[in-house]
C-alpha cells in the first residue's frame, strides 16, 4: 500500500483517537440514568450506545491498522 506519510499518520492519530475517545462516552452513557430500567436491565438507551461505541472502535482499530501498515510497507 502506498500512501504518504503525512495520510498514514493522520490514518494513525484518527485510529487512536476513535480508541481514547469512544471508551470514556460508554462510561458516561453507562452511568446515565436512562441506560437501565428500574429492574436493573439494560435498556434500548444503552443497547444502541454499545453497538454504537463497539462500531466505531473497529473502524477506528482498522483506520489505525491501516495507517501503521502504510508506514510499514
């Protein structure tokens, strides 16, 4: 794969970002009140925010998988 450096370490600071970030809004969503119902069970609230944050930290692993194999290669 050919890219330029600058574009691999951008793939690479967008990879890890998306990997710092989106752990610390779970955390967040999973301390809001809406996340579980009385019962204790999880709600749609937190359901989508789950599928939400796991999608986009697999993008974010490949964008920064990505980017170090251009650097690599």
């Amino acid at each position: 794969m050919e890219l330029p450096v600058f574009a691999a370490l951008v793939l690479i600071i967008a990879g890890v970002w998306s990997l710092v970030v989106w752990p610390q809004f779970l955390r967040r969503v999973m301390k809001d009140p809406r996340a579980r119902d009385a019962a204790g069970k999880a709600t749609k609230f937190l359901t989508v925010h789950v599928v939400l944050v796991t999608i986009s930290m697999v993008l974010g692993t490949a964008t920064a998988l990505i980017g170090v194999m251009a650097l690599v290669s």
